[in-house]
C-alpha cells in the first residue's frame, strides 16, 4: 500500500510539472501575440472587416504653349450606398427611382445586396444631387469625383485623346501621359462584420485624392484652329477619304498644329466610329509621297556631288530603266534644260537620271538619315514606321522609282520632320508635343528642350535645296503657295494610291505640298496632305498648295513675322494648273469584263459598263485614240453568244497578258492559244487586227517581267507633281 501512494504521488507531481509547463507555454504565447505581433495582427483584422474603394483623383489639365485651356477636369457628384445602413431598401428606392431615372426593382436589388459598398450612380448632375440630398435618405452618401471638360471639343481631338468611365487615358496625350496626369486615388474605407452588418463603432472615412499634374503643350491653340477651319473647307469641297494638316517650328521640332479628316468630337467619342477615333492619320496613315518625296532626292545628289543646279538634262518625255519606260507627267516631255529646271518643273526623267547617278547605297544612306522606314519618335501612340524595300533586295528600276517618290511609303509626321530638317540647316529634330508638366501648384516637375537627333545636311547644302525650292514656288508647279510678302520654299506632290492587292487605283489620288516660310529664316514648315479627293481636280498644286498658302499666310500674321515687301511675285500664282498627260487607249474589244477593266487599269484609265454581258462587243473611245489620263472608257457589253453568229473574228491585241488571261480572252472569242514560254505576252501571230476564221489557233509568245509589286504599274510609270 506504501508503495502504490508513493507511485501516485510521483505521478501528481509529473503532471503539475507538465500542466505548469504547459501553463507556462500558453502564457508566453500568448504574451508574444499580444506584445510582440499585436499590432500587426489588429492591423490584419482591420484588414479582413473593412473595405477600401478607390476614389479617382482630379485628372491634370492640359494647356497649349501659351497657357491656353484645352482641357480640364470638372467636378461631379456620385452616390454610393452602404446597404446595410439602408433600413428601408423599399421605401428608398421609390423615392430615388424618378429622380435618376431609373427602375425601381434594379434600385431595390443594389440596396439589398449583401456588401458593404455599391454605386448607385456616378457623376451626376447638380440639380440631381441637389433632388438627393433633400430627400435625406439613409445609407446614401456622395463623393467627389471629376469628369474630363472641353472647352473646344473638336479641336485636335486626335492629339489630345479621351478618358474612360475610370479615369484611365484610352488615347492621344492623355493616354501617353495618363501616369502624370491621373494623380493619386482616393479612398473610402468602410467597417462590416463576416455577414456585412453593421459594427458598433464601425469606421466610415473618406481619404481625399491628390490630383495629377498639368500639361503644357507646343501646340497653339489659334494656330491649330487655323488647320480645323482649312480641314473643314477640304472636306466641303473635295469629300476626301482622309486629309492632314501638320505645323511645325523647323529651328525645334515643336508641333504648333497637327489635324486630321474624319475627326470626331470628344465629349462623344462612342458614338463616332472606332476606324475615326482609334488612328491618327498624320503618324499612322502610310502612302507614297510621289513628288514631294524629290527633296531628299535632290539633297543627296547636291550633297554628294553629282550634279549642280547648273548642270543641264535632257527630257524626250520618258526614260528607260531596264526594260521600263518611265514617263515624265508633261506630254513630250521637257526637253532641254537645267537642274533647277528639272526641280522647278518637276521632270520625272531628270530626277530618275539623278537617282541612278546617287547610287543605291549613297540614296539609302540619305533617306534613312532623313529618319524614312523609322518611327520619328513622337509622344502619340500607334506610329508607323513607313515602308522601304529592303535595300539589298532593291534594284535599279526600284532606285528609279523611289527617287520620284514611287515605291516608298511614309507618314505625313516622317514627311514633315526631314522637310524641317532641309529648313532648319540640316539638323533632323524629333518631333514634340510637350513643353513642360507642372504639379497643380503650377511648379515645373519635367521640362522638355528641342531634341537634335542627327546632321543630315551641311548649312551651305541644305541652302541650296532651299533656294531651289523657292524656284518651285516662284516659277514652278508650286505657284499656288505663294504667299505675298514672305518667300515660301515648297514642293507638290500628286500620287496615285496603291490598291490592297498591289499596282495602282485608278483614278484615286493623294495630293499634297510641303513646304516652309519665311524661307531665309523658318518660323513655320508645314505639310498638307488629301487622300482621294473628288470631284476631278487632284493635282498637288490645285488640292494642297492653295491650302498651304491660306493656313501658313495666317500662321506667320499671328505670330507677327514680319513681311518683306518688294518680293517678286509668280507670273499667275492662283490660276496655275498643269497639263494633263495623254494615254493611248488600248484595244478591249471582245475582252472579258474583268481581263479589259485590267488592261484600263495598267494603261492609267477607269471603265464604265453598259448592257449586260460578260465580253466587250464595243468601246469608246476606239483602240489608239488620245485621251487624259484617267478618262473613263465605256465598255458596252453582249454575252459571247451574241457573237457567235460570226464565223470571221478579228485577233485582239494580247500584249502584256499572262497565259491564262490570253487563254480566256481567245476561247471567248471562239479562237485557241498555242503558248510559247511563260509569263507576259511579249509577241502574237497572226498579228493584232487580223481578221481569221473561228476555230483558228493564236500563236502567242510570252516572257519572264520583273514584279509590279516592287515597282509600280506593269507598263509605264507615270509621277506628277
């Protein structure tokens, strides 16, 4: 019995040891959570029973260089409930439902969601909040937010973009700059317990937001209203696809108006179409320049030596690079003359001689310098690079036909920058749309200087190309850009649009003109480009220039540059107009539709149909007559059988057709093909004109071409000014 009290007595006293120990345990755990980790844990508790929704803050303003408003942000009401708070969800939403206008049983359903926060409406208009507040419902509460204000709303809506429904920038500037003009978030913290009901001493605290920083632009707002007032007339006169208009200070790069058609207005962008709101046209819109493209042509051979302004050319009306004829725009060409001649006249042959003269390597090597196939950097999101066939790739009809401005495609902002380049001395700027940020103080958080990217040109050379341009103005097809006081260096540039498909569109066109003023001193440089004009009348010099004139004639008043009186003037500066180069219609006769649209289409003329029918019975004018360039030749129609009746058909002229073409246009006619080679038709027995018997076979030859594709039509290349 000793011993077994002995054993319960040890056994006590093992477990008051272990369950002091234990004790021990907890009370020191216990201490740590308290002591040691309290705070952090009564942070995350507060954590897990509140909840914070953002509040947005003030959106930045954006002024022009001279503090100008563009835009600002407005303040507006918005209601919120906290559902819980709501004792009455019924008898609320009743009350509110014909104020906002809005269904009563989607009201109730807000209110009695098991949360802790729910929008209710955002941004309202004053008398509405106003409606609210004297109704003194509870668990409603409002809170400032901002919405973006235009004081002019169609104003280069393209460069200064919107905002979404959350503050955020979806486009132009505001999208660039969204970090700096967005400011700090709010917030608003709310208590709940694990079900969403209300907490004794619950916390309701409304943290405010900082607001973003401001913009200051180079744009100038009278400047920039300047281009929306000439955009406006373009499209009431011509109805273009798209056009642009582009200032620029040449000595900075600074951007002083940029502008596009179809525009939009920003307080509705959704409810203009996406193609409209969503691409800038003057970074993103890529074409070939034609004409205006000759600068830099004519910079490189001054440049490097391989001719002088002196030297004379010969134009006969074409020039012939490898087995491509190259047609100059004036009919007959313009015979003997001087480089600056060919400059003033804008002589395809000349130029194309030039080009080869250059060389690839020395072209390339100016026109990338000049910033072409590159993004030119501009703070604008969506640029395009503009195309160049790959140098190594590119042979000499296609040095030939970029030298003319064919066979290249760039971007109205690429086009500006190196024209400001050949201005300013040579020095090729990055383009800029924005001076300074500011902090809501008005204090300079970020300034931006004139950004020289690289030489392009020596004074003395870009000079000359200067003074050249003058000549385009004062004498030549530039005559339209005149402006009376002030000397304008400036070049058109009427190019034919290239199709989806490849070649060219017949009879669609982009005319523009590019130039700058005064010219011994740029204050201004400016491009205008119309893409598709209707009506006619395309030509560079009747489209663009009068545009240039009207727009940089304002510009330089505004800013009070001085004229110079006593300047010579052009012998007809608004009457201007260029010959139209004459075409030799082709033989379409007993084609097929589509086969004679095709060969209309090379030869640089449009179609118009008549009757029904898949073969062509008649056309007017006939085979061989001379007509303008873009004369629509009418196609009367008859099926084949109409023609069946004919036991003698007379051979077409198979020229330039592929295999399968002939073969389509003899069977239609009642004849078979005997094919020779591959590729164009280069030759035919019998030949073209012969009367023979149906059933008779065509003999035809054909011949490896060189690819349209890298180089223009499959005939002729025909670049006006």
């Amino acid at each position: 019995m000793r011993t077994a009290g002995v054993i319960t007595r040890r056994r006590m006293a093992v477990l008051l040891y272990l369950a002091t120990a234990a004790l021990l345990a907890l009370t020191g755990r216990l201490a740590w959570i308290q002591f040691a980790r309290g705070a952090e844990l009564q942070e995350k508790a507060l954590e897990l029973r509140t909840r914070d929704i953002p509040v947005e803050a003030k959106r930045g303003n954006i002024y022009d260089r001279n503090g100008q408003l563009l835009v600002t942000s407005v303040s507006a009401d918005s209601l919120y409930a906290i559902p819980y708070l709501v004792t009455d969800p019924q008898k609320v939403a009743a009350a509110l439902a014909p104020v906002l206008e809005m269904d009563a049983e989607r009201l109730q359903k807000i209110l009695t969601r098991r949360s802790c926060f729910e929008w209710v409406a955002r941004r309202l208009p004053p008398a509405t909040v106003e409606k609210i507040k004297k109704l003194n419902l509870p668990g409603l509460f409002f809170v400032e937010e901002s919405i973006r204000h235009y004081p002019l709303p169609t104003l280069a809506p393209h460069v200064l973009g919107f905002t979404g429904v959350d503050n955020q920038g979806l486009t132009g500037l505001e999208k660039v700059f969204d970090a700096q003009l967005r400011g700090v978030a709010g917030r608003i913290v709310v208590e709940q317990d694990a079900t969403g009901r209300d907490v004794p001493g619950a916390i309701h605290r409304y943290i405010p937001p900082r607001s973003g920083h401001d913009l200051v632009l180079t744009l100038d707002k009278t400047i920039q209203q300047f281009v929306e007032r000439e955009l406006d007339k373009i499209v009431a006169r011509y109805d273009p696809k798209l056009a642009v208009i582009i200032l620029m200070d040449p000595r900075t790069g600074e951007v002083l108006a940029m502008g596009n058609r179809p525009s939009f207005d920003l307080t509705g962008w959704m409810t203009a179409p996406q193609h409209v709101w969503d691409r800038n046209p003057a970074i993103w819109y890529n074409y070939e320049p034609g004409s205006t493209f000759k600068i830099f042509t004519m910079a490189a051979a001054l440049s490097e030596g391989v001719t002088r302004p002196g030297d004379r050319f010969y134009d006969p009306g074409y020039i012939k690079v490898a087995d491509r004829y190259i047609r100059c725009w004036a009919d007959g060409g313009h015979g003997s003359q001087t480089f600056e001649e060919v400059v003033m006249n804008s002589c395809n042959p000349g130029f194309v001689e030039v080009g080869l003269r250059l060389g690839k390597e020395r072209f390339y090597t100016y026109i990338k310098n000049f910033g072409f196939g590159s993004p030119t950097g501009i703070d604008l999101p969506g640029e395009a690079a503009g195309i160049l066939i790959d140098e190594k790739k590119a042979t000499n009809l296609n040095l030939a036909t970029m030298s003319i401005g064919q066979s290249v495609a760039v971007t109205p902002i690429q086009l500006l920058t190196a024209t400001c380049a050949v201005a300013n001395g040579g020095v090729l700027m990055r383009p800029q749309l924005v001076k300074e940020i500011r902090d809501p103080a008005g204090n300079v958080v970020a300034s931006f200087q004139p950004q020289p990217l690289r030489r392009v040109l020596s004074p003395q050379q870009a000079r000359q190309v200067a003074d050249l341009l003058c000549s385009v103005v004062l004498k030549g097809t530039g005559r339209n850009a005149f402006i009376e006081g002030y000397r304008v260096a400036g070049k058109t540039g009427t190019a034919q649009v290239v199709g989806e498909g490849g070649g060219y569109v017949s009879g669609k066109y982009v005319a523009s003109f590019v130039g700058f003023a005064p010219a011994d001193n740029p204050r201004v440089c400016a491009l205008v480009m119309v893409a598709e004009p209707k009506g006619g009348v395309y030509y560079g010099s009747q489209v663009a220039a009068p545009v240039f004139r009207e727009v940089v004639r304002d510009a330089l008043r505004y800013l009070k540059v001085p004229a110079t009186p006593g300047l010579d003037k052009p012998p007809s500066p608004f009457t201007y107009e260029e010959p139209q180069p004459k075409v030799r219609v082709p033989a379409v006769t007993n084609y097929p539709l589509e086969v004679a649209r095709k060969v209309l289409l090379e030869a640089g003329l449009g179609a118009v149909v008549q009757g029904e029918g898949k073969v062509v019975l008649r056309q007017t004018p006939v085979a061989g007559t001379e007509v303008a360039r873009g004369t629509a030749v009418v196609l009367d129609l008859a099926d084949p059988g109409v023609l069946t009746h004919e036991q003698v058909v007379t051979v077409p002229d198979l020229t330039g057709l592929t295999v399968t073409e002939a073969a389509e246009v003899l069977s239609s006619m009642g004849l078979e093909l005997e094919a020779s080679g591959v590729g164009q038709a280069a030759g035919q027995e019998p030949a073209p004109g012969t009367r023979v018997p149906r059933g008779n076979a065509v003999r035809v030859y054909f011949r490896p071409v060189h690819s349209p594709s890298a180089a223009g039509p499959a005939r002729e290349f025909v670049e006006r000014p």
